[in-house]
C-alpha cells in the first residue's frame, strides 16, 4: 500500500464525500464563471488540508455535516488565495497548468477569487458553529497579511530566519494550523485539545513550506515551476538564508542584495543556488524538517489512541518531508 493509500484509509469515504460536495460548491451555470470554475477544479490535487480537517475530526469524536462543510470552507478559502496570489505575483502556472489570470486576465482572476471566497464563507456558516465561522474569517486575514509580509519583506534588507518563519507561519502554517484545529472543533474537541490540534497542525504547515522551498533549487517538471523561481520574484529562503549567514562572501551577499530588488538574472540565480547546495543549506532545511516532523510524531504518541488513525497521520507526516511535489 503506498503512503497516500495509507492516509486515505480511516477516512475514504468521508473523503469521497468531501470531494463531491467540494465540487458542486464550484459549479455555476454561467459560460465565463462556469468554465473558469471548471478550470479550477480540473486541478484537484491530494486534498492535503480536507484530509487533515477530516483525520483530526475522527481522533476527536466523529465526521459530521459540521466537519464536511468547515473542510470545504477552508479548502476553498485557499483555492481563492492562490487565485489571487497568481495575480499578485504574475504566475502562469499552477500545478503544472495556466493559471487563471493567465487563461483569462487579471480582472476575471480577482473576480472568480472574490466569488470562491464567497462561497467558503457561505459553507462555513451552513455549520452553524460561531467559533468555526470566526476562526475561518480569522484564517482569510491572516492569510491576507503573511502575503502583504511578504512582499514587504522584499525590500527588508536584513536576511534572517526570524523573518523567513514569520511569513510562514502566517501563510502555510496558519492554513495547516486553520485545519487541524477546526477539524478538532467540529467533533467537540476541548480546549485544551484544540490548541494541541493547532501546534500539530502548526508544525505540519511549517514542515509542508520549507519542503516546497527546497524544491525551488532542483528542476522538476511535476512541481511546476522552474529552478530558483522565488528567487525570481524577489523571495529569499530558509536554504540560502542559512547559506548566506554562514558566509562572509561578498559576491554571493551582492546576488542576494539583487533578488531582494529584483534585478537578478537568470546566470546569476544558478550561481546562488549551486552556492546554497554547497554551502549546506539543503541539508539545513531537511534537518529543520526533521524537527519538526519529531514534534508532530509526539503529538500523535500522546493524543491519537485509535491504531488506524495513529497510522494515517503517521503516514502523513512522512508524506509531508518526503513527497518530491
């Protein structure tokens, strides 16, 4: 049985039902709406997060319409961000495919982004529970301001992991944290077991970004986008932040100085990627991911009880420091 086979297990049919209500949430009878939706959910992709929400709903209690909703809520709320994130950074792609302000334009991009974030708020208050509904409403500014960190990050000049993980934590780990703690809440979890949910759901996010920042220094075609793109759009990240801490080169500071104001070219990318390699900084961030992984696997000892459920989530956290897309 592969890993994903292993995670889906406690959960397939909820997750099936998950991915039909999902669907129908973007369905519209309109021709340009209609088709940019079907654009979007041609993309699908491993449902990571609604796999997450479910998971820690059946560890709490039990999967309910409460959970099913708040999952699609979340799952779409994310949908609309990075609609509006390939606007905001000019992206062509999403997962290998044109993104929508590439299919269409930038007007008809924020638009759909505006109406998918309309429809999670509409699913989100079909559960009925205040705490859920705020806590969403929470994620989307949270969400907002991580994306205005950073971009204003790019004219920081310091260089600092500090920095680096205060972007993530409110972008990817706040959605991972959003997830884990709302899927806890919809089987009636405690307090006290929410917020261990949250830092759970934390590490996990934390985890999941450093991993797609590693990818940025190797060429893949599954990933979607090609070698030393952040550093493209002005991003320094945790592998040449420790590279460029760790050295007094500067040559390589001079590189970094020019991702941060955008005038790095493409020679000049390879030059600080083969630096970071050597310099270790691919090895930092793994050992980073190790950590991290090592916190998520003590909650599980101490807070999962039922042996499937121990297992998916288990199976989950190595899924998130392996996968190679």
């Amino acid at each position: 049985m592969d890993i994903l086979s292993i995670i889906k297990q406690p959960i397939e049919k909820d997750l099936n039902d998950f991915i039909a209500l999902f669907n129908s949430s973007l369905d519209h009878s309109d021709g340009m709406l209609s088709s940019a939706l079907s654009h979007i959910r041609q993309r699908g992709g491993k449902r990571m997060r609604p796999m997450l929400t479910l998971l820690m709903a059946k560890n709490y209690g039990a999967i309910s319409d409460v959970t099913q909703h708040s999952a699609v809520g979340l799952e779409l709320l994310h949908t609309a961000s990075l609609v509006h994130d390939d606007v905001v950074d000019e992206s062509s792609e999403r997962r290998g495919q044109a993104s929508v302000n590439a299919s269409y334009n930038n007007k008809v991009a924020v638009l759909v982004g505006d109406y998918i974030l309309s429809t999670a708020l509409l699913h989100v208050s079909y559960t009925g529970n205040q705490r859920i509904i705020e806590y969403l409403a929470e994620l989307g500014r949270t969400l907002a301001a991580g994306e205005i960190l950073q971009l204003s990050n790019i004219q920081n000049q310091e260089i600092s992991e500090e920095v680096y993980y205060q972007v993530i934590q409110q972008k990817t780990a706040a959605l991972f944290e959003a997830c884990a703690a709302i899927g806890a809440l919809s089987a009636g979890a405690d307090e006290q077991q929410v917020e261990e949910a949250k830092q759970f759901g934390r590490n996990l996010g934390i985890m999941f970004q450093i991993r797609d920042d590693i990818f940025d220094y190797f060429d893949s075609k599954e990933i979607g986008k090609p070698t030393g793109n952040d550093m493209t759009e002005g991003k320094l990240t945790l592998p040449v932040i420790y590279a460029l801490n760790n050295t007094d080169y500067e040559s390589v500071h001079t590189l970094a100085k020019k991702v941060k104001a955008g005038t790095i070219n493409a020679e000049e990318i390879a030059v600080l990627v083969e630096f970071t390699k050597k310099q270790g900084g691919i090895d930092y961030a793994e050992q980073r991911m190790q950590d991290f992984s090592a916190r998520c696997k003590q909650y599980i000892a101490a807070s999962v009880k039922e042996k499937a459920i121990r297992d998916s989530l288990t199976a989950y956290v190595d899924y998130v420091v392996r996968r190679n897309y």
